[in-house]
C-alpha cells in the first residue's frame, strides 16, 4: 500500500506455530523495531520474552470459548495506534491467513485507508505436521490436502464445512480448532464413506518442547483425547498418511 507520513503503519503478521525459532527473519526484525505489538493467545512465553522493553504490549487474544467481540477492539486498537504515527505489529499465531483473520483485519485498514503490509508465518497445521513426521503429501499414500477449521463463524447461517463428503474429496484432512468439538466432528465425518480404521492424529503444542501426539483412528480417537485429556491448541490429522508418524517421528524422541 501506498504509506501516508502522517499514518504510522501496519503489520499483519504471523508468529508461526510456536517454536520462537521458527520465526521468519522479517518478522523478528519487525517484534524488534514496533512501537506497539498487539499480540494474540497463541503467541506463547518465548516469542513474549523477545518483545523489546520499548515496545508498547497490548493483548488482545481471547480464553477458550468465550465469545469473539474482542476482534472489534483489536480492529480499533491498529486504527488507533496507526493515526498516532506509529508502527504497529499485529502479532498472530500461525500465518495470519490461514484461520487467522488477517484478512478481516486487513479489510478494516483498507477501509480506513491505513499502510499495511502482511507477512506469512508458518501455519500450525504444517508446522503440527512436519514436527510429528506426518508428511502431508507423498507420493505414494497422499496427493490432495485440506486445511478445514473445526470452530465456523457462529453467525453464519449455514455451516459451510461438509464433513461427511471430505474423505470422498482428499486424501488428508488437517483440522484446526477441532478439539473443543472433536465428538461432534468426528461423528459428522463418520457419516461420510470413510472406514472407522482411518489413522487419526491429535498433535497439541506442537513445535515446543511440550508437544503431545495422540494417534488412533476414527472408531477410538475420541476415547483416546478423554484418556489423554487433549486440550488446545492442537491439531488433527486424517489419513492413511498418517501411519508414516511411527517410521518417521524424530522430535523430541
């Protein structure tokens, strides 16, 4: 976007899945020059202890289930620090257009003609994926991925995830936010053509050193999460492709 000197500006940014050294070059130099970070729930202590003691440090995530107004200040808050002239880093775990809202957010400085600029991160889907030696394509057991987010805007009218027809459409299915409603989900998609023994993986924290990895398949994985007391962030993984976890799992073994 064309900058105006009297507007500070805006960076949309994605934090990547929570390992700090997994931040990309440009993002680190921004978190070190902001004059304000505006940063969400998964943005976890070790990017947190990067932020530089000038910076103002604004939180503006949200607990587990409660309802999403706090999108309306994060949007009023970059307004607000933009037209003061400063530099705002807006902090996102993930990449912030991967079920990130960063293109909401990026709606609303368009509209207030704010300079912005988005920079990727590593989404924790492929980040959950690659730290778990879960390969989400290969040659020869999987060539089609879907990203599909498991917490659908409540408002919408129709949902607009069909569960039932995923494993009729691609070979891996990678669901984010699915854990709060794993039972529900799994039912939707067992109601589909798609075989109860269906490798399954649940993967929470992944990239820290707290990492969890639940495996199983459709007919036991959510006895598996009530027994392992899976809680968010995690990420789900659907697919045959799933097997090559115990041939090729190298973190933290």
């Amino acid at each position: 976007m064309k900058n105006n000197d009297r507007l500070g500006k805006v960076y949309i940014c994605g934090a990547g899945p929570g390992d700090p050294k997994l931040l990309t070059i440009k993002a680190f130099e921004l978190l070190k020059h902001a004059d304000v970070i505006l940063y969400d729930r998964l943005i976890g202590d070790e990017i947190i202890k990067l932020f530089p003691d000038s910076s103002e440090k604004v939180y503006v995530g949200r607990n587990v289930g409660d309802p999403t107004t706090h999108q309306n200040r994060t949007n009023e808050l970059m307004i607000k620090y933009a037209k003061m002239g400063r530099s705002v880093l807006r902090l996102k775990g993930g990449d912030p257009f991967i079920f990130g809202r960063g293109g909401e957010e990026a709606e609303i400085l368009v509209e207030n003609q704010i300079p912005f600029e988005i920079i990727p991160g590593i989404t924790s889907g492929i980040g959950a994926a690659n730290y778990s030696g879960i390969p989400l394509t290969h040659r020869k057991y999987g060539s089609t991925v879907a990203f599909v987010t498991g917490h659908e805007d409540p408002e919408k009218k129709t949902p607009e995830v069909k569960w039932d027809k995923l494993s009729e459409a691609v070979d891996t299915v990678v669901i984010y936010m699915g854990t709060e409603k794993l039972e529900l989900i799994i039912n939707k998609i067992k109601g589909g053509k798609i075989d109860d023994r269906t490798p399954i993986a649940i993967i929470q924290n992944s990239t820290l050193n707290n990492q969890k990895i639940i495996t199983g398949n459709l007919g036991n994985i959510v006895s598996l999460a009530k027994e392992y007391n899976v809680k968010p962030p995690a990420v789900v993984i659907i697919g045959d492709i799933v097997n090559l976890h115990k041939k090729i799992k190298w973190y933290n073994q």
